[in-house]
C-alpha cells in the first residue's frame, strides 16, 4: 500500500488557510480596536470560529479524494 500524497498536500493546504486567515483578521485590528471591548470579542470569538468551516471539504479530499 502506498501512501497518498493527498494528506501532505492537504495540511500544507490547512497550514496556508490559518496563515491567510491570521493575516485577514489582523489587516482590521486597526478598525476593531476602536470598537467597544464587548463587540472586540464578540468579533474575535467568531473570527476563531469561522476558519474552522472550510477545513471539512479539505478534510474529506484529504480522506477520499472528493470534494
């Protein structure tokens, strides 16, 4: 059995999409700090949240082969 070369590409794939996410949500730190402390961490609650979605579809390529 040899092994896939899908699950390296797709953690280099997870890897980039935290990166790309990290770098996003820090470009509008300028704009969020000047908001209310509450909408803060209302706004960095979901933002840690949400990069967790599109991880499925890669997840399952990863394991199947399918989108």
């Amino acid at each position: 059995m040899t092994p896939s070369w899908r699950k390296p590409v797709g953690a280099l794939a997870i890897v980039a999409l935290i990166i790309v996410w990290c770098g996003l949500v820090t470009s509008l730190s300028a704009i969020v700090g000047g908001w209310h402390w509450v909408l803060q961490a209302v706004f960095y609650l979901v933002a840690g949240i949400v990069w967790i979605a599109p991880l499925k579809p890669v997840l399952r390529w990863m394991e199947t082969g399918r989108w």
